[in-house]
C-alpha cells in the first residue's frame, strides 16, 4: 500500500537533506560550505535644513490623517537609453496599482510631484556626501553627474530618484581584512508608505526630497556577524560627522546576500542592524534549499522548455465555495481556478525557511504582483487545510494530474486571475534555475517575502534638468582639512583609555568621542570614569526613564563643569544624572536639593562609624568579615556622595574596624 504524502514530515526531511541549521548553532565553516557572500547598501540620511532639489524644510514629519491634499498616480515604465524596459519597472506596471499621496503644504511643493524642474543641488549636503567619502577613502570624481534611477513602486512621485555618484573605489578596516567600497552616492529620499493593500498603495510626502547617501560595499563579507560588524562600522563613521540624521528611518540597510551557485538577493529596508545575522543565515538556506528544489527537478524533468502547467476554472459544483477561506461575501466576487505542476509533488512542502515552504514563495508573489490579498492559494501539500483530500482527488481528475505532480487552487477577481495564473507559472519556471534575483523584504523574525523583481542596469539613465557640478580640488582640500578621526583609530584611543569594551558602540553610536576628550581635557578626569558614566550609566537611564525632552549629551559636560567648580566628588554625578535626564531646564543646585545632598566633610561622616557598627552587632549574627562593611557602606553612602570618595569612604571604614576603632 502506497504511503500517505505528510507535508509536515516532509518539511523536516527537506530540513535534513539541506542541513539547515539555527544561527545560534553554525559555525564559521558553514558558512565557508555555503560560499556565503554578502555586501552592504546603507542609506543614510543627512542632517540639511533643506531637501535636495527644493528648498522645502528637511526633517519635518506630518502626523498621520493629517495633510493638506490627495494626488492619485498610476505608474508606466518608459524605455531606457538603449531602448530596453528594466524588468522591476514592468513587474511594478503589471500590478495595476493606483497610488495615493497625501501631501501637507509644509513639507512639499511642485518639484516633489513632477510639475516643477529641479532647483539647483543643495550644496550642504554635497559638502557633507564629500566628507563621508573621503572618511571612507574613496577616489571623488571629478565632476558630478545626477542620474534617474527609476522606481515604479510608486515610493517616488516622478517614477524616478535622481542620484549621483560622489566617490569610488574606498575600503574601512574590519578586524585584520579591508571592505572595499563600491561607491558612494547622494540621491533624494523616498516617500514614506502608509498602507498596501490590493492595488491601493498610499503614501506621504514628508520625507521626500530628503537628502541621503547611499554606501555600497562589495561582497567581502563572509560571515552573518562580519555583515552586521561593517553596518555597525559604517554608522559610526557617518555618525562621527554630526551631520547625519539619527533616530528611526534615518538610516535603512539593504543587504545583498548570494551562496555558491546561487545569485544575488537584496533584502531590502533592514529597519536595524541586530536584524543583519538571522536574515543574512536564513537567506543562505533559502538559496541553498531552491538549490535542492532545482536539482530534484532537473532529474525529473528532462526537457525543461517543454514542461508547462495545466490549469482549469473550478466551479461551484467541483468545489463547494464554503471551502474557499474567504468572508461570505467575497465569494460571489472572486473566481476559482486550479493550476497543476508537474513533478513538483513533494516539493510545494519543502523546506525554505523557518515557518515557510517553496508554497510560500508562490503565494508571497500573488500577493504583490497580482495584488491578491492573504489568504490567496491553497496547495496539495499545505499541512492543514479547508480542502479535504476528497476535493483534491476532484481537482486531481479535472486536470488530469499525474502521481508526481502537485496542485495549487487560487482565487481572484475576473481582472486579476490572468495575472495570478501567470504568476503561478512563471515562478514555477523560476524553480528550474534555482535561485531568481529579487528583491525581497525583511521580516523581524529573520525570514523574509518577495517585494519584487531585482533591479537591472536598464533603470538608470541622464538627468536631462541637472548640469554637471565641478568638483574642485579646493573643495576637496577645504573639506579634509575639517575632517573628523576615523573610526578604527577613535576605538584604539578608548582602549589607550582604558574604556570598558562594552562601552565603545553606545558612544560610537553617538559620536560621544569628542565629548569624552573635552571633559577628560578640561577637567582632568579619569578617562573611564566618563565612559563609563556615558556608556553603563546615561545608557541606562535612557532605556529606564522617560524624559520631557530637551536633554543633549551637551548636558553631561556641563554638570562635570558644574561638579568641578564646586569641588564636589565626582560620584555625585551619578546621582545626580537621571535627574538631570528628565529634567534638563533644571540648574545644577536645584538637583542637589532634589537628591538630598548635603554638604559635610569627612571627619562628620566618619564620626557615624561607630554607632553604625554597634547597631549592626545588635541587628545581625553573620560571621561574614564584610557584612559590615558593606552594610556600613549602605548607610553612610548617601552622606558621602559629592563629598568624600566612596573608594576612600571603604578604605577608611575597613582601617577603623581592623584598628578596633569601632
């Protein structure tokens, strides 16, 4: 007796037979069996008080429902200068969508909708895209020419981004190997989108226009942990300007990641760097199992170009409507069509990712090419399913399915079902070769979907409205001149230092280098007391307490200055620093009111010793030497804050119990 198919056994044996295994498990030499790759495009934004073609006000953010006005666009693709269609701009033409922008008259104007030509480039961002090329030791070209980079998904009004290329050919040290840099280019920032939901897809247009570069790194790392170390490196190098954007959306990581004999995939809008490890690892699988998918296929399948699928409309009587999962309503508006695949039994169900199937591929694709909404597929091999096997043998009959094949059952309108069908197959297709180049986007529990076809050379061409800028030697010498340290040499210092390790990415992030030398050099402070203030304690009080806004890290050198003319011991800076958080408009001599600080000298604190370690006798039994110490310690903590150094305070405690002083 033939065995039932179990999709689910079939998962974990697809698992097996590609070796996956969690991240937390694989060692660097799986990845080295990979031929794991991967490089960078980090797009961060600059800190200009206007947007880059316009003169609108950079940085200002509309509440969502609220805008000024509504523009509908509907999308085409135009020819390249070789008279060829880039494929991403024909996938995003297929899907019929009609796009919203909601516009607020403060943050847009003409140019942003495509009824006014460019005004001339902002020069402050080119100053700043010049001095984060140079940091990453590029050659800067000599004159600089803006290009349209077309983007049909409707992210960008015109249906292009004008960009331009400012340096090339730079690299940043990781470890003991280079990253080389691709190039590094200024161009406008996207829309922002507020909802994608069938063939609506709505955005606001606060933040075009924004001035960004973009880093491309070439393809040197080889490990998940080496990718998110260079994205880590590359925020703090541009962050060491002061000119960039921080905070949510200012900076967006696409990561290319390839195996050997796959292709390159980017996922796209990595929204943070912890992401990078899970995504990069889970994506290697992924390639290595549609590796596997291709191979079995291949041995089934000896003529590849004659292979098609067969498919069939479904009607009520074949298959009852209650077994289709969608509101009552919607059934009269939909309709039902079957698809088989041959050969491709057992491998609907295998394994991509954690939580996905090869199913999930096809699916992911009707929901953005064909704009079919979740659910949109059922498969022959889904492990639950409203479908019972009775209606699959049915739908087995009508398309006259072989044993080795596999079936998919989709519903959509009349209008899109030509779409959804052709979808179906030409992903199918797609499974023959293995790996698709694609853009995919990232999902927080480190899997990812298909957003859409990969971009391709055909995409890019002159901007016709924008002349060519000079690039001077003067300009460049002007801008070296100012430039910040580098990176490498800002973490060799805090180890001079002698900064806690876990210390040095909280005050990289926010380029708190500079702040650090002007306190250790204005007031002769201990160097790992102000990292170690910056890094353990703001750190926490900024992920422990709200604050009512106002606070700079300009803040912290002011209370180390208020602390240093006061004479105060410096460990009231501890102390006194939440409150200095979430009060910031509050003077210095207010917070000590506020913390109970008192002055007193050291003869006045010490003289509580001995009571203290006489109510200790009476209130405890421990045979623990330093119980009463620490207890001590406890107590008298308070008092000695600001001063009396709370080291000295411990000595002394210990002298007087061992002198018998107490």
């Amino acid at each position: 007796m033939k065995e039932k198919f179990d999709p689910q056994k079939n998962v974990l044996r697809t698992m097996k037979q590609i070796g996956f295994v969690p991240r937390k498990a694989a060692k660097p030499q799986v990845y080295q069996r990979l031929g794991f790759r991967s490089g960078l495009e980090i797009h961060q934004q600059l800190l200009t008080d206007q947007k880059l073609f316009c003169r609108c006000p950079a940085g200002l953010y509309q509440e969502e429902g609220q805008y000024d006005a509504e523009l509908i666009r509907h999308m085409r693709p135009t020819l390249s200068e070789l008279g060829e269609y880039d494929g991403t701009a024909l996938m995003e033409f297929k899907t019929r969508k009609n796009i919203i922008y909601r516009i607020k008259n403060e943050t847009a104007c003409t140019y942003d909708i495509d009824d006014t030509p460019p005004f001339p480039l902002n020069r402050q961002a080119l100053d700043i895209a010049l001095e984060i090329s140079l940091l990453l030791q590029t050659s800067i070209v000599g004159e600089l020419h803006i290009t349209r980079k077309q983007y049909l998904d409707g992210s960008i009004p015109t249906g292009f981004q004008r960009t331009a290329i400012v340096g090339i050919d730079g690299e940043i040290p990781l470890g003991r190997k280079k990253i080389r840099i691709a190039q590094l280019s200024l161009e406008e920032d996207s829309c922002r989108e507020v909802s994608d939901v069938g063939h609506w897809r709505v955005y606001t247009t606060d933040r075009l226009g924004m001035p960004l570069v973009e880093t491309v790194t070439y393809p040197d790392m080889k490990t998940p942990d080496e990718v998110a170390e260079t994205a880590h490196y590359l925020r703090f190098l541009a962050r060491s300007t002061g000119k960039v954007r921080t905070g949510m959306g200012a900076a967006r990581q696409d990561v290319n990641v390839s195996i050997s004999g796959g292709t390159r995939v980017e996922i796209k809008g990595v929204a943070h760097i912890r992401w990078i490890p899970e995504l990069t690892h889970v994506e290697a699988f992924r390639q290595k199992a549609l590796l596997h998918i291709r191979t079995v296929l291949r041995e089934r399948v000896r003529d590849v170009a004659a292979w098609s699928t067969a498919t069939r409309e479904i009607n009520s009587t074949e298959l009852p409507p209650e077994r289709i999962p969608l509101p009552r309503p919607e059934r009269r508006k939909v309709r039902v069509a079957a698809v088989n695949l041959p050969e491709f039994r057992g491998l609907l169900s295998c394994f991509t990712q954690p939580g996905q199937v090869f199913a999930d591929e096809i699916s992911h694709r009707l929901k953005v090419i064909a704009c079919l909404e979740k659910p949109n597929m059922a498969s022959s091999e889904d492990p639950v399913s409203q479908l019972t096997e009775a209606d699959w043998n049915v739908i087995r009959d009508v398309l006259g399915a072989g044993p080795r094949d596999a079936q998919v059952v989709i519903w959509a309108s009349p209008e899109d079902m030509p779409t959804a069908l052709e979808t179906v197959t030409e992903r199918c297709r797609l499974a023959f070769d293995g790996v698709p180049n694609e853009t995919r986007q990232a999902l927080p529990d480190g899997t990812t979907c298909f957003e859409r076809v990969l971009p391709g050379p055909d995409r890019m061409y002159p901007d016709t409205d924008s002349a060519p800028i000079p690039i001077t030697g003067q300009m460049i010498r002007d801008i070296e001149a100012r430039l910040p340290s580098s990176v490498a040499s800002r973490i060799r210092q805090f180890e001079r230092w002698g900064i806690p390790a876990d210390t040095h990415s909280y005050l990289l992030r926010n380029n708190l280098f500079l702040l650090i030398q002007r306190i250790i050099d204005d007031f002769d402070t201990n160097p790992v007391f102000v990292g170690s203030v910056l890094g353990h304690t703001l750190k926490h009080i900024e992920g422990a307490l709200p604050s009512a806004g106002g606070f700079t890290y300009e803040k912290v050198h002011d209370l180390f200055s208020f602390v240093h003319q006061r004479g105060l011991e410096r460990e009231i800076i501890r102390r006194m620093l939440p409150e200095v958080y979430q009060h910031p408009k509050m003077d210095f001599e207010s917070v000590l009111i506020t913390i109970d600080y008192r002055e007193a000298a050291e003869e006045e604190i010490l003289s509580h010793v001995p009571v203290l370690m006489q109510k200790f006798n009476e209130i405890n039994t421990s045979d623990d030497e330093l119980a009463v110490s620490r207890w001590m310690m406890g107590k008298l903590r308070g008092l000695a804050l600001g001063n009396m150094p709370l080291a000295g305070l411990w000595r002394k405690v210990e002298e007087m119990r061992h002198a018998g002083s107490v």
